[in-house]
C-alpha cells in the first residue's frame, strides 16, 4: 500500500478555480490520483503567509471544506481516514485522504483553534512553515527559537489527541524540543543534508534522534531537496533513500512528494502518476520486504491515532 504524507491540493484548489478532477495546472488531482499506485494521501492545510494574521484560521477553516466537499464528499471510492483502523479497514477499491496542517500560523495563540481542526479530521500537525508563529521558529531563521510556553501546551494537546507532530520546516531548536516532549515525531516532507545541502532537510544527528524515537520521515520530491545541481531524476531520489537506509532508517522511511507545493519537478516524476516511476525504481533497487516498509508499512505501524 502506497502512502505520501504531503501535498498541497487544497492550497491550489483555494487560491484557483482548478477543476479537482482532472486539471493540467495541477500536479496531483483526483483522476492522476485514481491512475497512480498511491492508495493514501494526506492533504495539508497550508494558508500562506500573505493572509493576514486575522483571516488565517477562516481561510483554514475553508480548506476543511475544501476537503470535504471536493474529495470526500462527492466520491465514495475516496475515505477519509482518522484512526489506524480506519487506514486498515480500506477496500481493495477505495483510497484514503488525510487532512493535515503545514504550520500552526493559522491558530494563533488559541489552543481551541487547533482542537477543532483535530475535531475536523487533522491527524499530522507540523508547527511550522517558513514563518515564525507563536508555537516556534521556523528553520529559514538561522538560530532560530524553540518551543514557546504555548508550544509545549500545543504538543501536549497533540500528545494527548494521539496526533502526530511534524517537523519538516521546524527550527533546530524546536526540533530537538520536539523530540524531547512529543510522543508521536515525523518529519512529512524532508531529505538527507549530507546528500543534499539545503536547511530544509536533515542532518545525521536529526536522522538518528527520529530514528531513536522512533519517528517516520517522508522523502520529498522537490528537486533542490533531493540533489543540489540539474538534472534531478528518480536515481537522485533513490539515492536519498540509500542514505537513509544506510543511516539505519528502514523502518522509519516512506514519502511525502510535496506536489502541488512546488513549481518544478524532478524528471519522470512531475505528477502523482509518476510515482509508478518511483515503484519500479524501487522494485529494482531493493528487497520486496524493505519496499513494502517503504511505500507504507512503516507509516502504518507508527500512525498514532487510535481512539476514535
Ligand atoms: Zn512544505
């Protein structure tokens, strides 16, 4: 079972007139969805920062709808998926939809806020995006803040709502905050730095303090992510993969692609039915059992929310 554990549909289907089932400006839309091998996917709440502070959590709020009206709602074949179970009980013909949120920005300093949008189905939160918000600093400001007092109520909140707790775009201090106090660590969209030197992504010593606390982390698919100079192609992302694996995170990988997040594309893997590329690849370069961890085993077994 394939899972990716970040793309930006909603953003896209907010700020466009986008048609969701079939649209060439979009990267992942239902009918490529439905031609791909991806069997899950999460989708993110992610309110840019050009909004301002007072209609953020309105226009989250419209992204909740957004996702219920566009890709839940309408198609029965699509599920939306709010505990493990939930991820377990999908038939051969279905596929599921995650809602997440890509930064807390949107929630201000209201711990209410953040509690309905879990209400609503939010099940991975990552604290962050490029901006700086109430709860931490993002990694794009160099030496950056960690956790705030409100921060720690937010991962306690998540703690006890068996969500999830995302790191992608989170300051160094933060993130080791975050290991320090959540239960349940991911990173949704984040490569290797030793592979590819950009802040977005992490170093050794982040790789083995998710690994030791168990956490998961999605390889993404933006190009300046996965290799430094052009051309990026699919060998680049396996690449990736084998330093993962090489730093002992077999079962701890999977992937977040970051379509509809991002404006250029790696070759061969420009939209979700690319991914096909992404299988074959994976089927040639590794065993059957580390693929099956890889494409959604890991991501699976580590979903934290159980209690309905
Ligand atoms: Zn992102």
């Amino acid at each position: 079972m394939l899972i990716d554990a970040h793309c930006d549909l909603l953003y896209q289907l907010w700020r466009h007139a986008y048609d969701v089932n079939q649209s060439n400006k979009l990267q992942f839309d239902l009918t490529k969805w439905r031609n791909s091998p991806v069997r899950i996917q999460a989708f993110a709440i992610f309110v840019p920062d050009d909004v301002p502070a007072y209609k953020q959590y309105d226009v989250a709020l419209k992204m909740v709808e957004l996702f219920y009206e566009k890709i839940i709602v309408p198609n029965p074949d699509i599920v939306s998926i709010k505990t493990k179970k939930d991820i377990e009980n999908i038939a051969d013909h279905q596929r599921g939809a995650i809602l997440t949120l890509e930064g807390c920005h949107p929630i201000g300093r209201d711990l209410n806020k953040l509690k309905q949008l879990i209400d609503y189905g939010v099940r991975i939160v990552g604290l962050t995006w490029n901006n700086n918000n109430a709860i931490a600093d993002s990694i794009d400001h160099p030496h950056g803040k960690g956790l705030s007092s409100f921060g720690h109520e937010v991962i306690n909140l998540l703690n006890d709502e068996q969500i999830w707790t995302d790191v992608s775009h989170l300051s160094i201090k933060g993130f080791y905050d975050v290991i320090a106090t959540a239960h349940d660590v991911m990173a949704s969209h984040s490569n290797a730095f030793t592979v590819c030197p950009h802040r977005r992504n992490l170093d050794d010593q982040q790789i083995a303090a998710l690994i030791k606390r168990d956490g998961w982390i999605g390889v993404t698919f933006v190009p300046y992510f996965t290799k430094v100079n052009e051309p990026v192609e699919i060998d680049d992302v396996m690449k990736q993969i084998d330093y993962f694996l090489k730093r002992g995170a077999r079962e701890h990988l999977g992937f977040g692609s970051d379509f509809d997040g991002i404006l250029t594309t790696i070759q061969n893997l420009e939209t979700v039915e690319d991914y096909v590329n992404i299988v074959e690849a994976l089927n040639k370069r590794y065993d059957k059992s580390t693929v099956k961890q890889i494409t959604g085993e890991n991501f699976i077994r580590k979903f934290p929310r159980i209690k309905v």
